[in-house]
C-alpha cells in the first residue's frame, strides 16, 4: 500500500484499530438513526431524478445521449 496517498499512514495497534472501527461504526449507527428520515428523502430525490430508459427502466445507469 503506498503510504503517502493514505490518510492513516502510521501503523497503530490491533487494539487500536479495533477501537477505531468500533468508534467509526458506532458514528455511522447514531448518524443514519438521527437522520433517516432525511437520508431517505434525499435517496428519493436522487432516485426520481436519475434517467430511465423505457425499454430497459431495470438498469440503473442507462446510456444518455
């Protein structure tokens, strides 16, 4: 791994990273329950907005011209 692209380019404990995943996690646990609702909305917006192709509305990312 090249070290001066990552953000964390020292080298920490096993216990460190465990805590560290742990604490990140728990972040992203209390962020989507607080706003869910939120996130959802804006999901919905991106959603309605995105293209569809008529004759293939399944795929996500239809060609556009």
């Amino acid at each position: 791994m090249n070290t001066e692209t990552t953000p964390f380019a020292e080298l920490v404990s096993d216990e460190t990273a465990f805590a560290l995943s742990e604490a990140l996690h728990w972040l992203a646990q209390e962020c989507e329950a607080k706003y869910f609702a939120q996130i959802q909305r804006h999901l919905a917006t991106l959603y309605e907005a995105r293209p569809v192709d008529p004759e293939q509305p399944w795929n996500i990312n239809p060609p556009t011209e």
